[in-house]
C-alpha cells in the first residue's frame, strides 16, 4: 500500500476570512463583528477555526463547545446564516472564503458565540422526557420490558436528539413566537408517545394540546433540514398531531 | 422582540432563501392566506354598495374593470389557487400523509419529511396559481 503522507490527507492550506459575531448584553447596544484571517485544510472545521483564533489572536471570544465530535451538541451556531455545529461543519463544504459565525437565533446571548439554553430545558422537561409506567423493572421479580426490532424503529431516530437547539434557532415560529414550545420538545414528546413502552400518552398530548404547543407549527420543515442528527422533528410532529387528530391511536 | 430573547423576529420568519421550497411555500401561504383576508373584507365592502342602490353599486363595480382591478383580481385568483393546493398539502402532511416512516437515519441525514412528494405539491401549487392567473388575465383582457 503507498504511503499516504499528512500533507497528501490534509491538503493544501488556504487562508479564510473569519468573522465572528461580538456582543456582551452587559456592556454592548449591538453586536459587532471582528475579522480574522486563519489558516484552513479541507479537514479544518469551524470550531476548529475558532480555537485557532481564541489560541493565536483573541483568547477571550464566548464560545461553547466539549466532545468535537456531534455528541453534546454545545457548539450550535449560524454558521453563513444558518444554524450548524461548528465541529460538525467543515469550511470547505462551505464553500467560501469568509465564513461569518453569530450565535443561534432566539436564544438569549450570554455573549458572543455562547446563549443560553433554559428554556430549551424547561421545554423538554416540560413534556416528561422518561418513561412513564406503574411498574419498574428495578423490582426484583419483575422482567425487564421486552421491544420488538418494529416496536423501536418506531422511535429510535428521536432518541438521537442532543439538545443542540438548531430546530428552535430555524423555526420561523419560534423567531416570532416566545410562549411556542418549539421542535425540539415536540419531536421529544413523540419519542416517548411512540415507544410502546410508555404509558403516558395521554398526559403527554395533553401538555402539547395548547395554542402555544403542537397547533403553532405549520409544517414548514426547517427544523429537519437543519438537525446534525437525522431526527427529522417536522415528522415526528406530524405524527402527533396524528394522534391528537384520531388519525393514529 | 426584546435583544434579550435574540429573536429573529418577523425579518427571520419572512426570510425565504434558507431552508429550501418548504420555507418558501410557509411564506406564501402566509402572504395568500393574509392578501386573500384583505380580499375579503374589501368583497364585503364591495357588496356593501349594493345598498347604494342601482347607481351606486353599478359605479363601484366600475372600479373592477380598469386594468388595475384586472391585475388585482388575477393576483386574487393566484392567491386563491396557492392557498388551496398547498393548504391540502399541508394538511395531509399534519396528519402524517406523505412525511415518510420513522427509521434510523443515515448519514448524510435527509429527512423524509422533506420528500418529493411534499417538493411535488409545492410546485403544483405554484404552478397551479400561475396558470389560474394567466387564464384569469387572458378572460378578463381578453374581452
């Protein structure tokens, strides 16, 4: 086999242009942008190309970030307008030489790349993430509850969900509506509404049946296009609304 | 919206180049769904004039046969024909016709929910309200 040297793999360095959005709500009116040139290979991801500045140039830019690898979902941001995770996105599928990053829409900004995720959390608290059962399997004598490979199809693409909030920052009705529960907690309530394990269907319907829950999504998809994860939040909405509707049981 | 929620507001929701046709079809049923409610009201204005006797209500009808109440009238039309077609869309997708089945999901991730058959009524749609608008413009200069 050839010998495939990290210059071969890497590729050629480019020079990009980096503009990241600056805003501490302590101290600022607006946000401003700054500007940095950082080197890029075709591997080089945006988080990457943060660090580089947050290293090199300017060590105090706000951003959030842990595993690297799409897992905690903490590096959500507008990445050339539309929200992505920044070590899920690398600059050359980008496509351009400036890449602009500003932190993900109708989240509060805690400062610059960084908002806050509270309410992401209280909405998803809010619709009972767990199974909901009058037994437990911790009993001694009780089996553990047993799942046809059909049973989990039915939910196991919810269950990929890390909270990186990218559905709500794409959400149009999100971006005008403060009370709307939002694509996240709804994909999250069919996950469990659909795992035949649970029983707690009709308390979960009941949370979401609200003029700010299921009824303010009109089906605009955003938030599926948008999901690192493939969990597709506008199906499963749909899909509850099945059930609130009598289309499903 | 306060700077404090950092909502995106009504500029963000309007914004159509991002997300695709599904985005651009919200924001035109949004706009059909608000110009046909302006139709509305201005109808039951309209009609209204038929209280105003023969006369009145003659010389108001008047107003929809200049060129602009044509053109106005065709956009009705489109409007009329968009909301309808998509708003079955729609509708069948809200109760899970046509968004796929739930499955684990492959990289590069493509949601099902965005699928060609939901792309297929969308251009119907459009396509629908354009040809509606042209026959409605060629009846209405054509008499």
């Amino acid at each position: 086999m050839a010998q495939v040297s990290i210059e071969d793999q890497s590729g050629e360095t480019t020079l990009i242009t980096l503009r990241i959005a600056r805003y501490n709500p302590q101290k600022d009116d607006s946000k401003s942008f700054m500007e940095f040139e950082v080197p890029a290979q075709k591997w080089t991801t945006v988080l990457e190309a943060i660090l580089d500045v947050k290293k090199n140039f300017d060590h105090s830019v706000a951003v959030r970030y842990s595993c690297r690898q799409a897992t905690c979902g903490s590096c959500g941001m507008i990445i050339n307008g539309k929200p992505r995770l920044a070590c899920f996105t690398k600059i050359s599928e980008l496509n351009s030489n400036v890449v602009t990053v500003e932190p993900m829409n109708n989240f509060p900004i805690i400062r610059d790349l960084a908002v806050k995720f509270e309410r992401l959390f209280d909405t998803h608290h809010k619709i009972k993430p767990f199974l909901i059962r009058d037994d437990t399997e911790l009993e001694t004598d009780a089996k553990e509850f047993l799942q046809s490979p059909e049973e989990l199809e039915q939910y196991i693409q919810f269950a990929n969900c890390i909270k990186c909030g990218l559905c709500n920052s794409a959400c149009p009705t999100m971006a005008m509506d403060s009370s709307f529960v939002g694509p996240q907690a709804l994909a999250q309530a069919y996950r469990y509404v659909a795992d035949s394990r649970d029983k707690g269907k009709n308390s979960r319907l009941k949370i979401i049946d609200d003029s700010h829950g299921i009824w303010r999504c009109h089906f605009a998809g955003s938030c599926s296009q948008v999901c690192p994860k493939g969990v597709d939040p506008a199906m499963g909405i749909q899909f509850l609304r099945g059930y609130l509707l009598g289309f499903r049981s | 919206m306060t700077q404090d929620e950092h909502k995106e507001g009504i500029k963000g929701m309007a914004n159509p180049r991002r997300y695709g046709i599904e985005r651009v079809a919200y924001i035109l049923m949004r706009l059909s769904g608000l110009g046909l409610l302006g139709y509305f009201v201005a109808h039951i204005y309209e009609t209204s004039n038929i209280l105003k006797g023969r006369m009145g209500w003659d010389e108001f009808l008047q107003l929809t046969q200049t060129t602009e109440g044509h053109i106005f009238m065709a956009i009705v039309i489109a409007m009329c024909v968009f909301h309808t077609v998509n708003g079955i869309r729609v509708m069948m997708g809200h109760v899970g016709v046509g968004v796929g089945q739930p499955a684990r999901p492959d990289y590069p991730y493509t949601p099902a929910s965005q699928n060609y058959r939901h792309k297929i009524g969308i251009y119907s749609a459009i396509i629908l309200s354009a040809v509606a608008m042209m026959y409605g413009l060629a009846v209405m200069f054509g008499e």
